[in-house]
C-alpha cells in the first residue's frame, strides 16, 4: 500500500493529545496508523452508541470516522502503488457510503461491516512497517 508524504488531517485528530507529540515526528507510515487507529476507536464509539440509542454520540463518532475515511482516501499514492490502490480506494469509498449509512438509518450493522472491512486493511499496514521504515521519505 502506498500513501502520499501529506496527511495535514492526522493532526487534528492527535491535537490537544498526547498522541500530538508523537505525530509532530512520525513517519508517514506510523501517521497512517494513528489514523487507522483513530478510525477503529471512533468506531467503536459509534457502534456502542448506536446500540444504547445514543443518536447524538453515534452522530459526533461516526462524523469523525467519516472525517478520517476521507482523508486516508485522499493520501493514497496511485503513482507508488500501482493498481492496488484503485481497490483500496474502492474499499474506502465501501466505507465512507456504509458510516452514511449508519449515521441515516442508526444502522449498527453497517458500522461492523466497515469495522470488518477496516481490520483486514489495517493488519496489513501494521504487517509491513519494518519495510515502511526502510524507505526514504521524498
């Protein structure tokens, strides 16, 4: 998989933390982690609240999933990452309509299914981080 060197979004989401440090640093590749990472517990978040009946909660969480969906989109490097990426995009694009989904119907279920999309993604990206640490950033 392959992101572009820009991902200005991450930082609003680690602002005010203490992950906020650690992005000021992070290598592209640890910075799409923070964001698959975010976007896993804003899921969660909204799955629990969609369960509880907490419709405000549910909005506020799955606006902000969304949120990181789009821009893990929007930094996906088609130059670097050949074909593969169209079907990346493609899974994001799942994504983003399934949390609309969501957010229109209190749909639970399509929120698992984009927790179920998500996880196979994200093992992957986790799984290639000694080879990410051996690129040169450009």
């Amino acid at each position: 998989m392959s992101y572009k060197k820009s991902l200005r979004g991450v930082f609003q989401y680690a602002k005010g933390s203490d992950r906020e440090a650690e992005v000021m640093n992070a290598s592209p590749h640890r910075l799409i982690q923070i964001l698959m990472e975010s976007l896993n517990g804003y899921l969660a978040a909204s799955k629990g609240a969609l369960e509880r009946k907490d419709t405000p909660a549910a909005t506020q969480s799955l606006t902000r999933a969304q949120a990181i969906v789009v821009e893990l989109r929007t930094c996906i490097d088609y130059e670097k990452g050949g074909p593969a990426m169209v079907t990346l995009d493609s899974l994001y694009d799942f994504m983003g309509r399934h949390l609309s989904e969501a957010r229109a119907g209190n749909n639970v279920k399509a929120v698992q299914e984009v927790i179920d999309t998500l996880k196979p993604i994200k093992e992957a990206w986790d799984a290639i981080e000694d080879e990410a640490k051996k690129v040169k950033p450009v």
